[in-house]
C-alpha cells in the first residue's frame, strides 16, 4: 500500500480524465440544478422552489390572511436563513411579485405598502413593506400538518420543509408561470379557477375526454390586466393541445363622445405584462415621428384603474382603422407564447397538454387525499384508544381513584388491574356501557397510553355528564372511521370526494372574491385593410433639404431651390427639392444600401434639422449618394467606384426597416457611386481617366441585388460618373461660360462602343469635374 501511494500516478489527486467528459458531467449537474430548483415549476402546485419556500415560511410565522403583517424584511431573512440560501433581494423580488395583483392573476401574497404598479416602477424596499399570507395561499397549504405531502430536509438538515404543497387548485394554470433554464424554458399564462375546475370536474366524469372538449371548459387565458383575447379557437386549441403555440391579446378600448362630432379613444385595459409608462412613451415616440399621423395625442389620465387617451387628428378618421394601426405598431396588441414545460412529479421536465397538466394535477389531489384520510384514521384509532381506556376508568371509577390514592405507582397498577365485567360498578342495563374488548384470556387490560390519559384527567371530569359524551365521541368516531375505510377502498368515492372539494374551491374563488369572475374578454379581431401611411397625412407641399453633413429637415411649401439658407459652421446645403408630405424618400447610401425615410417625418424647417444618421441606422464611414423622391415603377441606374452595375426597379428597394436594404454589393475600398433615375435609351459612362464610353442600355441586366457587371474597363483609377441618355437627342452639358454644349449622331457616335469598352477621351469642353448634369425631376 505505501509502494502504490508513493506512486504519483497512482496518487488519486493526479488521476486525469478527458476534458469533455469532466466538463459535461459537472455541467449536467449545473444544469439539472437549475431545471428542478429554480427555473421549471412544479405541475402539482404550479410553485418553484424559491415560492413554496416563501409560503412555508410565512406559515411558519403564523401570518394568516386574517391574521396581522409582519415587515417583508423578517419574512425574506427567515426565508434566505431557514429554507433558501440565496440572496435576499432576489427572494423579496419573488415574494414582491406573488403580492401583484397585475401579474399574478389570485395573489398568494396580501401586501401592505408600496409593492410596485403596472407603471413598472419597483417595489419599495423591504424593510418598509409588510406581507401576510392571502386566501389563495392558505388554500395552496391546506392539509400540510396532516401528512399530505412529503417534507425533506432544508439545505443544512437543521429543519425540514415540504417537497411540495397540497394545493386545492391548479396553481400552475391559474397563476400562470415563466422561467429560463438550461436548454428549455416554460411560460404558461394565468387562468381562471372556476372554468380550470369545471374542466377537472368533466375529466373526472370523462376521463377519456378530448382536448377540444375541454376548450369548451376553458377558452382561452385569463390575465390579471384583462384586455382583450383575439385568437382564434382552432390556435387556441392546438396550443393546447401541443403545450405550444401563442396568444394573441389587444388592449380593450371603447369610443368616447365628446360632442358636435368629435370623439376620443379610451384604453381601459392593456396586455398582459406590457409596463403602461413604456406603452406611452412608444405612443409618443409614433406621434413624434410621425409614423401614425391620424393619432394627434396621448394622455395618461389613470388613476387606480387605467385610463389612457387617445385622440384623433381628426374627427373624420375611423376609429377602427386607427386602433389597427396602433395595434401593428405599438404593444397595445401582443403575442403571449405558450409553453408548458413543466416538472411531472417534481422530477421529469416534459412539456404537457392542457389535458396532461389537468390530469397531474387531479391524481396529485387523489394522492393527498388518500394521505391525508391515513393520517386521520391514524388520529381517530389513537383517540379511540384513549376513549376506551377513559370509558373503562369511569366503570371502574371507585377502583381507579383507590388505585391513585395509595399506590406508590399508579400507572404500572392500572396496567397490571384485570379491569373484567366483574369490577364495574352497579348500573342499569339501560346505562351499561360495554368495556373494551377482552384478551384472549378473557382479561381486560390498559395500555400505556390509557393508563396516562387517566392519570391526566381532571377532577372536574369525573361527573356523569362526562362520561355519556366519550360515548357519545366513541360513536361518532367509529362512524368516521367506518367512513374513512369505505372511502379508502373505494376510488368512486375518493373521485366524488375530489369533486366536492374542487366545488367548494370554486365557490370561495368565484362567488365574492375579488376579480374572481373572467377578466380577459374572448372575441374575435376585427380586422381592417392595411391603409397606406400616405392615406393617412394630410397632402402638403414642403421642400427637402439635406446639408453636407447629412441635416436634413423640410421647409413648408415649394420655395425657391436657389434660396440661401442657414447652416451650421462649416457646413451647406448638398441636396435640395421639392416633395409633398406623402411622399417616400430613397437615401442611397456609398454602402450600397437604401434607407426609405417619409417626408412627413421629417423635422421642421424652423432649426437645422437633425442629422439623418438617427433617423435610420446608417453608418458613420458610409456617406449619402443621393435622395431621390420614390416613384413606384421607376427603374433606378446604380453603379459602383469599380466601374460594376446594373438595372434596378424602384419597388424592389423600398426598405421596410431602419437598416436598410442592401442592393448594390461593394466590397474592399469600393463605394457606391451613382444612382440615376433611368430616362431614355443608353449609358453615358465617364472615368477618373476622363475617357468616355456610350452604350445601349440593354446591354445591361435588370436585377434586384448584387454587385453587377462591368460598364467601363479601366487600367488605372475607376468610373467618375454614369448616366442615362436618349441617344438620338445627344448629351449635354453646361461650359465653363455657361453655354449649353450638346453632342450629338453622328458626332456622338465615336464615343460609342460596347460596354465594358475603355472608351475615348472626353470631347472638348467635358466639365473638369468628370460628372454629368443631372436633368431636373
């Protein structure tokens, strides 16, 4: 042995394994920690860990929902010392939100101070905050010191606490539950408990029923923010069915009349977890920008309830019509997805259909009854065992007080006396009450715990009142106990027990609880033909204009173009036209991508503007190309510094983000160069060598991205410009005096060739600037 440890290889601290194993084992333990202890709740009650552990610890403390608050501070300490050995911020976070009635659809937790709002603001700390236990909660720990569940030791084996809690509801579904593990995650909406538990009362008739029936049991959701569920009930029902799939939920809204015509939108209900201060600043943000120009204010005038207005540009807009484009463009509509992955008896994640969860969760209440009738035939035969032995002492109750009065030790007396018939005082038949069952050797004795139960007897209980109510207990036990054993061999009964307590549980939290009846409307989406944004502004001249540094801003009417204009240091004016608040304008960038930018966004003429680089996510190293006004059905010429291009439809780079689309493919140092509106039949092509190349336009392709094919074929430097031209009428361009000169067939003819030709120097009198004149829109 001391020639194998002087051995370093056979030293246990210098035994090597791979690296992927020993990294996949320990992150399989990480991994599976995380599923069972924290992310995935528990298909029986619907609880994490972190929450049945705050639950139990308020029961601990005897913080009863009738009961007094206790400081959040106290409740999140004995929580962190006792049961959960993690930080105190995060546990007063989660028991914050089991006491947010905004998120939680029964809460589990009756706060008292500030516990956060639908605002999004956060909960004040905890040591102002005080909490106690809620109904809902007390329901969800019904049966605990009844032995209905197991208890296992906490994290230093100082204490124990329940594996799980007996919930009378099915929490999971109710409340509703999210979480991220490792690999998987789970997110369940809120429901409503009278439709959960008529659904488990139809499984239990019916425990063969469909998903679909059970739909007609529960519709749909049931958020605490209510709001208004407008999916479809073939979605519904396949999520459903698959533990997959998604909601869709709009805010509720109604028309109010303000008189002579005009009117306002009133939002009295949002979706489900949306904060309404971000919901009124995205409100805002669209008003600003201008991206829903028939919605003209926003005001938040909620109180307890929530109150948000809207109001119209004009009284002519069609409320339905703005209320769709709101939903598209704002969280005033969502999607809530579903996914129920959830621990199957605490141990297996499985993601499970609406019928599987109802079903985990019915033959966990069967399993809490059949445990709880256990623990309490167990009470009963001890009670009755003490009834028996208090029944015999009032028999004999002469011999049982000489017994005390002068033996040195009474209880090993009473053990030892042969309590027969023939010890019993005189009674009447009438009266006589039989002793408990003899031995075998005919011999009635008493057990230890008979003998103490004598021994505690009080003085004022040896009077015949007494004695005909342990008679009368006997009798009313034994029945119980005749009950419970017919209820135990029975599933009929275990089942029709369930029923009545599933009724009961429906009654507390329908019938005069708050909110208890369903919050979420179910209707179907009213729908409305997508209207283009330009329907929707007022058609007004204004004049673009875009500086050199990339300001841009628009000026209201059609001024002149020549008209000076102030800028900031340093900088002037690059682009200027005339436009119309419908239209869309095309920024084409050296990148090679277009930015679509509507002319009513744009910020007025009164400042300089606001640099155009904000409006859409364009890059500092890429500069603007040019803007053009997008005229659908157009064919737009682009060309790159390499000499590369091609044809391009308008339609087909119209970007729908604020990245962009990218178009022309430019790479290394190459930059997009040229983007012309095509007009007429040939391309004019000139490089930085001032040689000039003329071809047919259909030499070149139509097509909707890429990098294109060669225009002009270079030795040294790359193309300097490129334009369209009708062939017959020449091209021409204004002189240094200001004289138009035009080359025309057959003069022009020398200059053309095929494409990707070299070309021939410029004709005399080319601007030096190598660029052709571009013909006004």
């Amino acid at each position: 042995m001391d020639e194998l440890s002087d051995d370093p290889n056979m030293n246990p601290r210098n035994l090597a394994e791979p690296l992927r194993r020993a990294i996949g084992e320990r992150y399989l333990t990480y991994a599976l920690s995380t599923i069972m202890n924290r992310a995935l709740p528990d298909a029986r009650d619907g609880l994490k860990p972190v929450h049945r552990r705050i639950l139990y610890a308020m029961r601990e403390l005897r913080l009863s929902s009738s009961g007094g608050f206790r400081k959040s501070a106290k409740i999140s300490g004995d929580v962190m010392g006792n049961y959960h050995p993690h930080g105190d911020a995060a546990i007063y976070d989660a028991m914050a939100r089991l006491a947010q009635d905004f998120v939680i659809r029964y809460p589990l937790v009756d706060g008292q101070g500030n516990f956060g709002n639908i605002d999004g603001d956060n909960p004040a700390a905890s040591r102002y905050t005080e909490a106690r236990m809620s109904v809902a909660a007390e329901a969800l720990l019904e049966g605990l010191n009844e032995n209905a569940v197991d208890f296992r030791p906490n994290y230093d084996g100082t204490l124990e606490e329940p594996v799980v809690l007996p919930a009378t509801f099915p929490n999971l579904l109710a409340n509703g539950a999210s979480g991220i593990a490792v690999g998987m995650a789970t997110n369940i909406p809120p429901h409503n408990i009278g439709e959960l538990v008529d659904a488990c009362l139809h499984l239990i008739r019916t425990p063969n029923a469909h998903d679909d029936t059970l739909v007609n049991y529960i519709p749909g959701p049931d958020f605490p923010t209510g709001g208004v569920l407008v999916e479809g009930r073939d979605q519904i029902l396949e999520a459903y069915r698959t533990g997959r799939g998604a909601f869709r939920l709009r805010a509720r809204w109604h028309i109010e009349d303000l008189g002579r015509g005009t009117w306002q939108i009133v939002v009295t209900e949002i979706p489900y977890q949306v904060q309404k201060s971000k919901l009124v600043e995205r409100l805002a943000e669209l008003i600003q920008t201008k991206k829903v120009p028939i919605l003209a204010d926003i005001r938040d005038e909620s109180a307890e309830d929530v109150r948000m207005i809207l109001e119209p540009r004009s009284k002519n807009v069609d409320p339905d019509v703005m209320m769709s484009t709101l939903f598209r463009n704002s969280d005033l509509e969502l999607r809530f997805s579903l996914n129920m992955n959830v621990l199957i008896d605490g141990v297996t994640p499985k993601v499970c259909s609406l019928k599987e969860v109802l079903r985990a969760f019915l033959d966990f209440r069967r399993d809490v009854l059949v445990r709880r009738s256990h623990h309490r035939m167990e009470k009963i035969d001890h009670r009755l065992e003490v009834l028996e032995g208090l029944i015999v002492a009032f028999l004999n109750l002469d011999r049982v007080i000489d017994i005390i009065r002068y033996d040195d030790d009474p209880k090993a007396a009473l053990m030892r006396e042969d309590w027969g018939r023939d010890h019993v005082r005189a009674m009447s038949e009438k009266d006589y009450v039989a002793p408990p069952p003899l031995s075998e050797d005919g011999a009635v004795s008493l057990s230890d715990v008979q003998a103490e139960a004598i021994l505690n007897m009080r003085l004022r209980s040896l009077r015949r009142l007494e004695e005909i109510e342990l008679v009368a207990e006997r009798d009313r036990l034994m029945e119980e106990r005749a009950g419970i054993e017919d209820l135990l061999a029975s599933e009929d009964l275990q089942w029709a027990r369930i029923s009545d307590q599933l009724k009961e549980t429906k009654k507390a939290f329908t019938k005069g609880y708050p909110r208890g009846q369903r919050l979420t409307l179910i209707d179907e989406a009213r729908e409305t033909e997508d209207v283009p944004l330009e329907a929707m502004i007022e058609r007004e001249p204004v004049t673009v204009v875009c500086s050199e540094r990339g300001w841009i801003r628009a000026l209201t009417g059609h001024i002149a173009l020549d008209r000076e204009l102030k800028f900031k240091d340093g900088d002037g004016p690059r682009f200027t036209f005339h436009a119309e608040t419908t239209d869309k304008l095309l920024v084409f960038a050296s990148n090679g991508r277009f930015y679509t930018v509507s002319a009513a966004a744009l910020p007025g003429g009164r400042g300089m503007g606001e640099p155009l680089r904000l409006m859409v996510d364009l890059p500092n190293e890429a500069e603007i190309v040019d803007i053009l006004i997008h005229q659908p059905g157009r064919k737009l010429l682009l060309a790159s510094s390499a000499g590369d291009g091609f044809v391009v439809s308008e339609d087909d780079v119209v970007a729908q983000t604020r990245a962009g689309k990218g178009v022309l493919t430019v790479r290394g140092e190459t930059r997009a160069k040229v983007c012309v509106p095509v007009r007429g039949d040939a391309v004019a092509v000139v490089g930085e060598n001032r040689k000039l190349l003329v071809f047919d336009l259909s030499e070149l392709p139509e097509m909707g991205k890429g990098k294109g094919v060669r225009l002009q074929k270079y030795k040294d430097g790359g193309m300097s410009d490129a334009i369209t031209i009708d062939y017959a009428r020449g091209l021409s361009w204004q002189d240094t005096a200001g004289r138009t000169r035009t080359v025309s067939p057959p003069e022009l003819d020398e200059w053309r060739a095929k494409r990707a030709s070299a070309g021939r120097m410029a004709p005399r009198g080319f601007p030096r600037d190598n660029r052709f004149p571009r013909p006004k829109s």
